[in-house]
C-alpha cells in the first residue's frame, strides 16, 4: 500500500461549529474502514498553549472520531512537554507500562520507547494490553525522529475488523470463553519474570496472580509459567458497537516464521513457548481462524508517514496500532493514560453465567494441580499406567500386540513403548523399552514390536503434534474396521468428537512390517487424531498422553454403538454436521481429556496395586 498522504481518500476539509479555530487546518483522511481526523497547525503554534485556548473544540473532534493526529505544532524540547499535554489531554494522568508485552524503555513521567523489535520486523495490528483484564483507554504517540524508509504506523478502527472478520468465527472465540493467554518465563526467551512484573520478589508476584486471577507455576528460580483468560471482544456502550479486542494473533506461535516456531516447539515443546494462546476453554486455536483475523485487520488497515513533531492521539480500545518494517534511525516516544477495565464492558447473560462456570470449572482443575505431571518419569509412569488402564477396559483382547508410544521431551528421534511379548497388565516403567528411530532399542532388555516400530517411528516424524500414540486391536475397533463402509455414524455428543477427526486406511494386507506402508498411513493420518484401519483396528493420537489415550477410549465406545446401531431396524437419528463440529469444539479439549484421563488413573492403581510402587513419589492412597 502506498504510505503518501496523495494517495489518501480525503474528504474535503469542514468547519465543526462555531468553535473553529483559524490558526489550524482540520480534515480527516482515511480509507473505507478507518479514518483519521488531522488537526494541522497553519502558524507558529506551539501545542500545549493551543490546547489551553482550544480544549473544547479537540473534545469535540476526539468523542466524534476518537482518533486525532496533530501535525505542524512547535517540536517538543523535552519529554516533559510531552508528558504535559498527555496530562492535558487526559483525566488522571499518565499510566505505567504494567504486564509489558515487548521491550521498552521508561525515559521519564511514564513516558516510553515505541517498542523496541528490530526495524526490519513488522509489528501486528493490535490494541494495547488486549491481552489483560485492564488497558489504557488513551495511547498517545510522538514521533522524535521519523525513519528514512517506512516505518508507518498502520491503524485499524476495531469495530470495522469485527464486521470483516466472519461470524462463525467471532462467535466460535466468543462461545469458547475469550482468549487463554500462556506465558513461560525465563533466562533464555522473552522478558524476564522479574521485568513482566516489575519485581524479583515471588511472594509480591504469587500475591500479583492471585489477585489478578492468573494460574502460577513456578518452575525453577529462572522460570515461571502463567496462564489467564480474557476477553476476545468488547461491546463499546458509547457506540453500541461489537469490537475485536484481544492479542491470540500475537501470541500464537504461528505469529512467528514458520522455522522459527517449528524449531521452538521441537526444542521446548508446544507446552513451552515463551508465549502461546488459546481458546478460551483451553482448546488449540485454529490457525485457519488466525489468517481470517490477521486478512481483516490488513482489509481494515490506514498508514501514513510520520513527520516530525507529530502526535497521535488514539482511543486504544476503537483503534488498534502496529509498525511496518523501516530503514534508517526512527524515534517514536509512547503514553499512556485513563486505566479501563473488563468490569466495565461485562454484559449479564446466560451464555456468560456458562461460560464463567465453565472458566471456574477449569480454574479448579489448574489451581487444584494433578498428580501425574509431565516429568520423564512420569510419562514413563503415565504410560504404564495406559497399558494397564487398557487392559483393565478390555481394550487389548488380552494379547501381546497392541502398542503404546511416547516422544521423549527435548529429545530427537526417541521414544518409549511397550517391548514386545508382554501382556499389558505386566507393564511397568522399568520394563518399558527406549528405541530411536533406527529401530535399535537404546534402554531395555526386551526386543522391539517390528509392526510398533514401523508404524510409530513414522507417524512421531510426520506429525509434530503426535508425540503419543496408542494401537489396540480392540473388540469394537476391530469389528468396526470389518465393515464395507466404515464410516462414523454421529450418533451422540461422544461420536462428534470424531466430526471430521479421522481416516480411513484401507490398504490392509498383512501386518505393517516395513516403513514404506507405514509412511502411507502417516501422511494420511497427518491432521487428524484418529486412523481406522481396515481388518486391523484402530490408532489414536495426540500431544499427550491423556488426550491419546482418552481418544481411544471414547473411539471404542462410539465403535460400539455405531455397530449396534446398523444391526437396528429402525432408522437412526443422526446429529447434523454443525451440531456435530460444535459438539466436537466444546467436548474435545486437552483439558477434559487430562481430567477423565486421572479418574480413570485413580482406579487403575486400586485395581492394580503394584502399579503404585513406580510412582516416582511414593503414593499415599
């Protein structure tokens, strides 16, 4: 887009009032979606003594357009100057730059750098702290120094992204409880703890969570991980106008080059970003919904050129703000004043009486945290617990050739499975084996499942997000798979977890026994969770062992009345395809499966009692 003002749509310049003052001249300039009134000085004026004459008539031109730029007026000497018409402009004064995002540096009187990412990085559209419960309602900006080569400041008016964006995704982020923002903490990526909260005392920061409703965890004395949930949209009361008001865009890792963030997630893990986000039920966000909302903020977006001296004045909750990339030195100085909150924009109603009990539902199940972690021993624990918890559901047929794996964190090309010539219910973490992806067992003292190996060792290298996968001949699956045509009936909520979630693989000749067969099935399996696989069973997959294994299961069940239900005479009711993908989006979450996944646990280890002398604390139950 041409960053010139001749190339603006400008409607032709009006007097608003009798109050127009003569020294200046007023236009606004924009596009279709997003507007800028533009207040430039025709004299020697300097802007903090023509704001004193001139107040009443700002007021005006800001209510009307909630965006003005000042242009011409006298170049501030100081910073104190600025500071004194953000005071001027503002009720209550300026703010300070809590729960920062991005670097900056204070300089004086809460003013701050612009945000300080190298100049060749663009900066995406966003309203400042959307991704809090609280925000300043004014932003102000000075422009010190412009840069040679672009560097605009693109603006968005945030009811028109709302209105771009459609509305069976605003609804699906609005429906889902908002955003859950998770931030990791450390020495090594990001700001440090200390600097988000601006103090190194971990009692002052556990108190800070608390009484800003964040879920803590303190990993170490270098890394901490927190997690909260806000708002995806806001009502504006003055305009009675929707507005898209958060940063999942931002804090996403596909905000990031598409090297970058598979090498962070294949180093760290998904779990450990320095910042990631969620629906707010805690699900993964779809990043087709992302590129919907990053196109509608490009449709919506105005630039301009800076000069010097300009100063922006923007309402941070109608407008959103970002930075094209630039050349040469560029000085921005940044404000902010008038602290907002969400308590002021909470509208009554069932769907938020719901949801609200759906966030304290979770809250407590963060809050009150699970016995069976995520260390290398207890994963080793959690997947022996699987084999039995498998067992124990009738699930394995009592034999030997079902298989479960587990990526090893932080490690390439290792993982753990059961060995081969083990019943399930004799599955313990110290006879599980360690193979890499040559087939060679590297730990253990049992051999490998060749068909395990070919068809794991495939599946962990083509999908990242497989890191545990389970393989059953299970009664349900195994007939299911028989059939002409097994296609899944949406015959219950449990059967819309698999709306759109699996494959069918047909091609069964034999027991997978080399790679080649196995790559087939792995790409097909690719973004989906579940693999039927004909006269063979089933596979499920995720990124953990819970929502693994908690595919499984509910596979079975579903297997089961979906057969029972084509033995019926009568015809069967069947969920339409959008209550099916609805259902699938409340039901299938991390979260949900992690819990049903430890009740399930809690009655395998009183069914088998010596599991629990591999726990890796001793158990007291």
């Amino acid at each position: 887009m041409e960053n010139s003002f001749n190339s603006l749509i400008k409607i032709q310049p009006k007097e608003i009032g009798d109050k127009y003052p003569k020294n200046i001249k007023f236009e606004i300039v924009g596009n279709e979606y997003t507007k800028i009134a533009i207040i430039t000085s025709v004299e020697d004026n300097e802007l903090e003594s023509w704001l004193e004459k001139n107040n009443d008539f700002v007021n005006e031109i800001y209510e009307k357009n909630r965006i003005i730029l000042f242009r011409k007026f006298k170049s501030f000497v100081s910073k104190t100057e600025f500071s004194s018409v953000v005071d001027s402009l503002s009720s209550g004064g300026a703010l300070e730059y809590a729960e920062p995002s991005s670097p900056r540096t204070r300089l004086e009187d809460k003013i701050y750098t612009s945000t300080e990412y190298p100049k060749e990085q663009f900066i995406p559209q966003h309203n400042e702290h959307s991704y809090s419960k609280s925000w300043p309602k004014k932003l102000f900006f000075y422009c010190e120094r412009p840069s040679e080569i672009g560097g605009c400041t693109p603006i968005c008016n945030s009811s028109a992204v709302y209105n771009k964006i459609p509305s069976d995704t605003t609804k699906r982020f609005e429906d889902k409880g908002g955003i859950m923002y998770v931030r990791n903490f450390s020495e090594e990526m990001d700001i440090p703890w200390q600097t988000f909260f601006g103090t190194s005392d971990i009692n002052e920061v556990q108190k800070y969570c608390k009484d800003h409703h964040m879920n803590l965890t303190q990993i170490d004395d270098t890394r901490l991980r927190i997690d909260y949930v806000t708002q995806a949209t806001l009502l504006d009361k003055a305009t009675n106008k929707k507005i898209w008001f958060n940063q999942a865009h931002l804090f996403h890792y596909s905000n990031l080059d598409r090297d970058v963030y598979s090498y962070l997630i294949d180093a760290y893990g998904i779990d450990n970003l320095p910042r990631n986000s969620y629906y707010g039920d805690g699900t993964a966000i779809s990043i087709d919904d992302l590129e919907v909302v990053r196109q509608a903020y490009e449709d919506v977006a105005f630039r301009f050129n800076w000069e010097k001296g300009d100063l922006l004045m923007m309402d941070n909750i109608n407008f959103t703000h970002g930075r094209d990339s630039y050349d040469g030195a560029r000085q921005l100085f940044v404000s902010m004043s008038e602290e907002d909150n969400i308590n002021n924009y909470v509208k009554a109603s069932a769907t938020k009486k719901v949801t609200e009990a759906r966030k304290n539902t979770a809250s407590f199940f963060i809050t009150n945290e699970s016995k069976y972690g995520d260390s290398k021993a207890m994963l080793k624990y959690k997947l022996a617990l699987s084999c039995r918890m498998l067992r124990s559901l009738h699930l394995d047929e009592g034999s030997i050739s079902g298989h479960i794996s587990m990526k090893v964190p932080n490690e390439k090309n290792l993982f753990w499975v059961n060995p081969f010539g083990i019943l399930f219910d004799e599955i313990t973490p110290d006879n599980l084996i360690l193979v890499n992806n040559e087939g060679e067992v590297i730990e253990g003292e049992y051999p490998i499942n060749v068909a395990g190996f070919c068809i794991h060792s495939e599946i962990h290298n083509t999908s990242r997000e497989a890191n545990c996968i389970v393989h059953t001949h299970s009664p349900w699956g195994t007939l299911f798979s028989s059939l002409e045509k097994p296609e899944i009936l949406m015959l219950d909520q449990n059967s819309c977890m698999f709306y759109d979630n699996y494959v069918l693989y047909n091609e069964f000749d034999g027991p997978v026994n080399t790679t080649d067969r196995a790559v087939k099935l792995a790409e097909k399996l690719r973004d989906k969770n579940v693999a039927i696989l004909a006269n063979h069973g089933a596979i499920a997959c995720g990124e953990s062992i819970e929502t693994a294994m908690m595919y499984m299961i509910s596979l079975e069940r579903t297997l089961r009345l979906n057969v029972l239900a084509r033995q019926m005479n009568e015809k069967v009711n069947l969920i339409d395809s959008q209550t099916a993908q609805n259902s699938k989006e409340w039901i299938s979450n991390p979260m949900g499966f992690k819990i049903e996944f430890d009740a399930l646990a809690r009655r395998i280890e009183r069914e088998h009692a010596d599991i629990k002398n591999y726990y890796p604390i001793s158990l007291s139950i």
